[in-house]
C-alpha cells in the first residue's frame, strides 16, 4: 500500500464516521441525544479526515493549514457541545433558577 491509499482509506473512513453520526442523529428525538452524537462528528470524525489529508497531501503549507484546523476543530469541540447543551437545557426550561448562567 502506498501513502496515497492510506490517505483515502482514512479520508474515506472519517467520512463514515461522519455520515453515520449524523444519519443516527436525525432519528433521535431529543436534542440531548442528537448532541452527544453530533459531538462525534467533530471529536473524532474532523481529526481523522484532517490526518487522511495531511496523508495525501504530504508535508506542504496545505498541510499545515489542514493540522492547525484540525488542532482548532479537536480542541473547541467539547467547550461549543458543552454549550450548545447548556442553551438547549436553558431553552427547554430544565437548569434551576439558581445555576449559574
């Protein structure tokens, strides 16, 4: 196997990851369940699109701008899920009065 087939065969494999989790998330009824799998999506599945990339592309600017994207997109995932959770909460009435906001 060359690096190219590599490169596709982890593009093609976040890309399952990613239409999977969002195929299940769309039969969830609840925007809790909906979220925690949503958070797969740019947890797991952006990362290893973004290392399938970095493969195929080799060590260039592209590259490079692909790992700090994939670095960004990895690290702000849990604290905009983690938000994302709390408006939801705030809008369906379910935080108590005295929680901090």
């Amino acid at each position: 196997m060359n690096a190219q087939s590599v490169g596709w065969a982890i593009v093609f494999t976040g890309s399952a990851v990613v239409s999977l989790s969002a195929v299940l998330a769309s039969a969830l009824p609840q925007v809790f369940n909906r979220l925690h799998l949503l958070t797969v999506t740019t947890s797991l599945g952006a990362p290893i699109i973004g290392v399938g990339l970095m493969i195929l592309r080799g060590w260039t600017e592209a590259s490079a701008m692909i790992a700090a994207i994939t670095v960004l997109v990895a690290l702000s995932a849990p604290v905009i899920s983690a938000a994302t959770a709390r408006l939801a909460a705030q809008l369906e009435n379910l935080l108590d009065k005295d929680a901090p906001s």
